[in-house]
C-alpha cells in the first residue's frame, strides 16, 4: 500500500511540475515577446539626418570604392587612412584639401580620376556627415540613468 501511495505522489508531484515549468516557459516568452516590442517599435529621440541628392551620390561613391576599408566615418571602419568625420571643418584641411587627394593619392591610397562632378558629391557627403556631430566626441556627458547625452553640432 505504501508503495501504491508513493506512486500515486511522484505522478501527481511530476505532474505538478510539469506544469510548473509550463507555466514558468509561457511567462518567459511572453516577457520576452513584450520587452521587444517595447524596444523595437519606439521611435528614436533624435530625427534622422536626411541627407541631400549630391551627396548621396558622394556617398555611393564612397561606399562604390571601398573607402572604409581605409577610412572610418565615426570611428567605424579602416584604420590605415584617418578618420573622415570632421575633415571638412577642420580648419587646417577642409572640401579643397579634400579634393585635392582624391585624385593625387598619398602614400598607400590610390589614385583616383574622379570627375569634378564627382569630386564635389564627394565633398558634400562628408560636409554633411561633418554636420552631423564630433568624433570624438569630448563634451559626452554621463546621465544618471546610464545614457549618455552627446554634444551634436545642431544642438550649438
């Protein structure tokens, strides 16, 4: 007789926690489920940068000759050529020194016979990314909640 109740305990007990852990998987998945939605329909703080006709084209021009395999544009891509995030409003380069080594190359860059055309889409791209921010940035600020707030050359 005990051995039929010890039987009867460990079904009922294993069934319990089969239910348990059912349970336990359906509030998993369904916090799982809610968290991305919540982050994945918000909307960004901060509006996207349009950027215009001319340099789009400068940017497929960019990304047409690999130029982040070389360069990086916020830190991001090549390390062999310097980064291009504010080289236009740099006071000692700016759009002519960058026009004048596209074609010329320098050093381990190549030499490219871009047209004027192409050499001004090319310089309103990264006018445009210059517009944008600094890299690096080094008025960022660490909020209390953990966010860091970035200085960006439309808050000036």
């Amino acid at each position: 007789m005990f051995y039929i109740f010890a039987i009867h305990f460990n079904t009922t007990h294993s069934l319990s926690k089969v239910k348990q852990n059912k349970l336990i998987i359906i509030i998993l998945v369904t916090t799982f489920v809610m968290y991305n939605y919540f982050v994945y329909t918000q909307t960004s703080i901060e509006p996207t940068q349009k950027l215009s006709e001319l340099a789009i084209k400068g940017q497929q021009l960019y990304q047409e000759n690999n130029c982040t395999a070389c360069h990086q544009i916020y830190g991001l891509g090549g390390y062999l050529g310097p980064d291009l995030t504010n080289i236009v409003s740099n006071p000692i380069k700016g759009p002519e020194y960058v026009k004048a080594f596209l074609n010329s190359g320098v050093k381990s860059m190549p030499k490219f016979n871009f047209s004027e055309n192409e050499k001004e889409a090319f310089v309103q791209f990264l006018a445009e990314v210059d517009k944008t921010g600094y890299y690096p940035n080094y008025k960022a600020e660490m909020q209390p909640d953990g966010w860091v707030k970035l200085m960006y050359k439309t808050n000036e």
